[in-house]
C-alpha cells in the first residue's frame, strides 16, 4: 500500500465503515431509546415496553455487536488493502 491513491482509498472505506457504525449506535441508543420511546411503548418485550427495553439494554447489545461487525469489517478491508498483520 505505497501509493496515495490506495492509501486515500483506504481510509475513505474506513470512515466510511465507521460512519455508518456511527449511525446506526445514534439511531439505536437516541433514536429508540429517547425519541422513539413514546412510539414503541405499546409494543411488549420481556415484560416491559420496546422503548424501555432499547433504552435499558437494546442500545448496549448493538453496541456490542457493532463492535464485533467493525473488527470483522476491518480485518476484511485490511485483507483487501494488504495490511493485515
């Protein structure tokens, strides 16, 4: 990966990766668990209203699992681009 162009390509596909990443943790924690909530109250979860249950532990769980699609995402990109280690 010597040149700029592939170095600029790079990166763009990994802010791109971590944009949308971002995106989606916004939509998840702000979106469903704050401004959403009165909308997913009337839907049951465990006990509880949809709204309370992403606020609560539906944002840390995609949280978490945005966190194994960016590891696995980069691995691939790294593969692509030849700098895995």
């Amino acid at each position: 990966m010597a040149d700029k162009s592939s170095t600029n390509a790079y990166w763009e596909a990994n802010i791109g990766i971590i944009k949308v990443c971002l995106v989606i943790w916004a939509l998840v924690s702000f979106g469903f668990g704050i401004l959403l909530r009165p909308l997913l109250a009337g839907i049951p979860v465990g006990g509880t209203d949809l709204g309370f249950w992403f606020a609560q532990q539906g944002s840390i769980l995609v949280f978490l699992a945005l966190i194994f699609f960016y590891a696995w995402r980069m691995n691939r990109l790294d593969k692509e681009y030849g700098v895995e280690e």
